[in-house]
C-alpha cells in the first residue's frame, strides 16, 4: 500500500522532471532557431537563452557546452531523417533500383539544410567540446539507426552483400558532409558568383549532386 507521504512525492518528482524537459525543449528550439537563420559560430549561449526567456546560467545546466547543445540538435534531427527514410524504404511499393534509392535519399534531405549542415561539423566541432558519455550514447544511438537503414537497403537491393548497407550508409554521410560545404557559399564568394556567371560550373547543387553520386555509387557496386 502506497503511503500518503509517497503519494505527494510523486507527482512532484513527476511535475519536476516535466519542467526540466519543457525548459530543454525551449533551449532546443531557440538555438535551432538561432541557428536557422545565422551560423554555428554566431549563436551564442546567451542569445539562446534569452530567445528561450531563461536565465544564462539555465543554459549551461542542461547543456554544459555550446558543442553539447548543438551534438543534440544535431541527434534529434538525425534520428527523425532515420526514421522516416526506414518508413520509406519498409513502404516503398514497385521496382527498387540503385537510382530510385539514390532517389528517395537525396530528396529526403530536402528541407534539412540545418541537419546536413550539422553533420558536416560533427566530427570536427560537436564531438570536439564534450562528455564520453554523451558521444557514447549518440554512438550507440548511431549505429543502431545506420544497421537498420543498411539492412532495409540490403534488401531492397540485393546485389548488395550482407553489410554493405551500413558501408553505404557511412558513404552517405562523407558525400552529405562534402556537398553541403561545397554548396555553401561564403558572402564573398556568392558575390563573386553572382558577378561572373562563367563560373556557374562552379556550383553545387545539393541535391542534384548528391543524386548523382549516389546513383554512380551503387551502379558501380551493382556492375561488379
């Protein structure tokens, strides 16, 4: 039998950790705000907090980092595109060639400019400032996503060999990261661009670019 005692404690302990995940959530969504319409290197802690309406120090009670908060943005938005491009694949009805998953990648990532632009500083800006514990988890995390997408692709294309899907995967990631720095323009160089249009070769678009790559990939896998 619960006591009365117990019973006042635990609604409180639950209201607590109700509002420790709301003000998460707040500092979540100012910096991806932030962020959305500046850099990572002119978000500030400070303007996060007072775009989240808390306290400086709130901030660094959640997240000890600017790279920690940021590694957790970059989680969110990560693990949501996994989920949704498994729906896809798990779905998808007709023919699967290397191009239709080529495809279905490149335009997932439609819309994500804040999730690939992420990735492109994970290795060397949001994995630079914080805890073990924290890689770890989103590690594990990782891993777990990038198996089974592997395995949905594995078996929508099957001149691929068994853990080829998480390779392919990983390659995903390298041809993201490239792209979307090369597709970034610095002020100055889109100045440049806009002033000289024979250098129009010069850009990259995105999404056409990383169809591309894709598809040339897995038609060569396919060829072997």
């Amino acid at each position: 039998m619960v006591s009365n005692d117990a019973k006042r404690v635990m609604p409180q302990r639950a209201r607590k950790e109700e509002d420790k995940e709301a003000r998460r959530r707040q500092l979540l969504d100012a910096a991806m705000a932030l962020y959305q319409g500046s850099s990572y290197a002119e978000v500030k802690m400070a303007d996060v907090a007072e775009r989240a309406q808390l306290a400086k120090g709130t901030v660094f009670l959640y997240f000890p980092t600017k790279e920690a908060l940021f590694l957790a943005l970059l989680e969110e938005r990560l693990f949501a595109w996994f989920a949704r491009v498994e729906e896809t694949l798990s779905r998808g009805e007709g023919r699967w060639t290397g191009a239709r998953v080529a495809r279905v990648l490149a335009e997932s990532l439609e819309g994500e400019e804040s999730l690939t632009r992420l990735l492109a500083r994970l290795q060397t800006v949001l994995e630079q400032n914080v805890t073990e514990e924290q890689v770890r988890g989103f590690k594990e995390r990782l891993l777990e996503a990038v198996v089974r997408a592997g395995a949905l692709v594995e078996k929508r294309l099957s001149f691929l060999k068994e853990g080829e899907g998480v390779r392919f995967f990983l390659q995903v990631h390298a041809l993201v990261t490239g792209l979307r720095q090369m597709a970034d323009l610095a002020p100055v160089a889109r100045a440049v661009h806009e002033a000289a249009p024979h250098l129009e070769p010069l850009r990259v678009d995105f999404t056409r670019e990383l169809t591309d790559s894709l598809t040339t990939l897995l038609r060569g896998l396919e060829a072997r």
